[in-house]
C-alpha cells in the first residue's frame, strides 16, 4: 500500500527548535513485567548514579539535547506528596553539563497507590504535572520541554492487549488508550496554566503496514491497521473522539519512534527494505508532515550491534530526503544513549553510544556509531542545520 503525497514544499527545512539536531534518548522505563517485577531502566543500567558523566558523554559529542525521565512512582510514592530527590540531580546534572532536556513524565509506569483505569489516575497525573511546571517554573526554565505519556498507542497495546507488561490484561487497549488520551490532556492543560511557553514531543511509533497479497480485503485490512496509527494524535488534537478534551492547540510537536522492524506485514511479517510492499522513510515522514503540519522530531531511532552505524546512515539519508523536500523535522535522537538491560526480558544486547558501566563507572564507547554521527553532524551543518550542531 502506498498512500499518495501532496506537493511538498522544495525549500529545504532548516531545523532551529533544539539545541542539536542529533540528540540522545535514555531508557527510562518503569514499568512493572507480568510477574509484578518493577523495572527501572534509569537503575538497571546505571544511569542514576552517573548522571553528570552521562550527560557529559553526550555533550562532548556534540549532542546538547537529550529525552530523560521523571520518575513519577518514585516522586509521589505518597498520594498529592511529591519528593524531588530523585529527579532534581538529573536537572542539575543536565544544567552542569549544557543539555536540553525534554523531560517524560510517564514512561509506561505510574505510581502504586493508583489504579490506571479510575477517573483519580487522570487527576493524579495532572496534579503531578502541575507541580512539575511550578518547579521548572521556580527553576527558572519558562519554556521547558515534556513528554506527558510516552508511546500511548505502544502503551496501549503492549499493557491491555497482549499483556507484556503493566497493566498486564488482554483486549482492553482502547480503553487504556483513551485514559491515556484524557489522561495527557489534562497534564498539559494543567503545564500551559503554569508555564504557557511549554513545549510538548507526543511520541509514538511511526509504523507501516503492508498487504501480504494484492486482494481487497487485504490491502483494506492493511490500510486500516496503517491509519490506526494516528489515533493517538488524533484524539489529542480533538480530530477524533473530541469529548476526550483534544485540542489542536495541543498538538506541538510529534515524536516518531523508528527501528527496523517498524514496518511489517499484516500477517506479523517484518517488512525488509527489498520487500515491494516497503516504504521509504522518508514517505513516512511526509505523510505525518503533510497530516499535522506540525514539526516532527525523530524521538527515538537505533539497532543492536553491528547495524548500528549502517541504521543510523540509512535513517540519516532518508531524513535529509525529506528536509529537502521541506518537511519540518527537527531532531534526530539515538536511543538508547548509554546501554540498560532490556526491560522486557533482562536481555543484554549492544545498542547505545555507551555501554554498561564498570565497577569505576566508566563506560565503552561504539566507535563506529560515534564517527557515523560525527559525520553526520559536519554534513547536516553544511546543508543549513545552523548552529545546533556542535
């Protein structure tokens, strides 16, 4: 399937909403697994503990904006009581260092006093997000940027539909999705009351999804599962399901998370590059520009191993495509930053800038990553990127 693209402008964007256009994601999950197991990815892989050498790490390569979190469970173990310490080092951490940070405040986890499903989880994530924009605020930041939930369609699928993780029940993704809706809504509103120069990065995975034969009942299937998609932004910008509060005044800046296998079959099959039914990257991109005229930034983008350089210079190839044809995309961040244990199944594969730290906190460096973006930082410079790369 391939959706048909209007005429796009042949001014190439010139990105200027970040402090880098090449940035970095730290995994910050703090979701609970099936079995009940709470699994804090800032913990596991080290990163609360060096969090002035991680930042560091980042702005020695040039990356001065970084994705981060703000663990909620951990702020308001307490209902209505919110302790900083464990996030007011990451702030200072990044002020030492130089880094814009976007900051999210809930990724795939939510305190234990609250059931996700009651109207009180709603309130509770706006309350706890209003505090969060009266401390930026007396902090001294008037224009921060945030995340309220990240991925709410990953979310939704992966905590009510198949039961990877919490809320861990089946065939009740809708449902959750339009909590998580309502639940972000109210948090923003409650952010722009308090800070009206606040930024907000909706994230979600930017997908495709292809029919395994030419049939029209197929290649309808595939089309709908494609659209589905856009959901979430959707009913954010009140396009869809407006009595969940959407406005398009909340519809800011989109975040699309993209990995190799973001592009499959309807069958599950992944989409390889030489499939007929693939999709450049760079069509993707356009068609969510040319959808919500609003700028993209691609919030999270990486491979394990040895395919992490080559993955990065294919992304990078198809993103200057698409600036060339005048989609605003404003960023590019590498996930992981530094390496974590996988939050599903404590898997231990290879996948960030930097590995998992050792007894004195050091960790290694990928070259070959590194060099790509280095690379990348000159050629996205000397083609009008400005001063955001270092």
């Amino acid at each position: 399937m391939m959706t048909e693209l209007r005429e796009t402008s042949s001014a190439r964007h010139n990105p200027q909403l970040f402090k880098s256009f090449f940035q970095g994601s730290f995994a910050c999950s703090t979701a609970c697994r099936g079995e009940g197991k709470r699994v804090d990815l800032t913990v596991s892989s080290g990163h609360d503990t060096l969090l002035d050498k991680d930042y560091a790490r980042l702005a020695a390569e040039g990356l001065l904006t970084a994705r981060d979190g703000a663990r909620w469970y951990l702020i308001e173990e307490k209902p209505g009581e919110y302790d900083w310490s464990t996030f007011m080092p990451m702030l200072h951490a990044a002020e030492n260092q130089g880094i814009e940070m976007i900051w999210e405040l809930s990724h795939f986890g939510w305190p234990a006093h609250l059931d996700i499903w009651q109207p009180r989880f709603v309130d509770s994530f706006a309350a706890f997000a209003r505090a969060m924009a009266c401390l930026m605020r007396d902090e001294g930041y008037m224009a921060p940027f945030f995340t309220p939930m990240n991925q709410i369609s990953f979310w939704s699928w992966a905590g009510a539909e198949v039961a990877m993780f919490n809320p861990g029940v089946t065939g009740r993704g809708g449902e959750l999705k339009q909590q998580l809706v309502r639940a972000s809504v109210a948090a923003m509103r409650a952010i722009r009351e308090e800070l009206p120069g606040a930024r907000f990065v909706l994230t979600d995975p930017l997908v495709h999804i292809a029919s395994p034969d030419a049939s029209p009942a197929a290649s309808e299937e595939a089309r709908l599962q494609h659209e589905a998609q856009y959901e979430v932004w959707d009913m954010l910008s009140g396009r869809l399901q407006p009595d969940l509060g959407g406005d398009p005044a909340l519809l800011d800046i989109i975040g699309l998370n993209y990995y190799p296998d973001n592009q499959w079959l309807t069958n599950g099959e992944t989409l390889l590059p030489h499939h007929p039914g693939y999709r450049p990257l760079s069509s993707l991109l356009e068609e969510v520009w040319q959808r919500y005229q609003r700028p993209l930034l691609i919030a999270e983008t990486g491979a394990e191993g040895e395919a992490r350089a080559p993955w990065l210079n294919s992304v990078v190839e198809q993103v200057n495509l698409a600036m060339d044809r005048g989609v605003e995309i404003e960023g590019l961040s590498i996930y992981p930053a530094v390496d974590y244990p996988s939050w599903a199944d404590d898997r231990r594969a290879p996948g960030g800038l930097f590995g998992l730290p050792d007894a004195n906190g050091s960790r290694t460096i990928c070259e070959p990553y590194v060099l790509a973006i280095r690379s990348h930082q000159i050629k996205i410079r000397n083609a009008g990127g400005g001063d955001q790369v270092a």
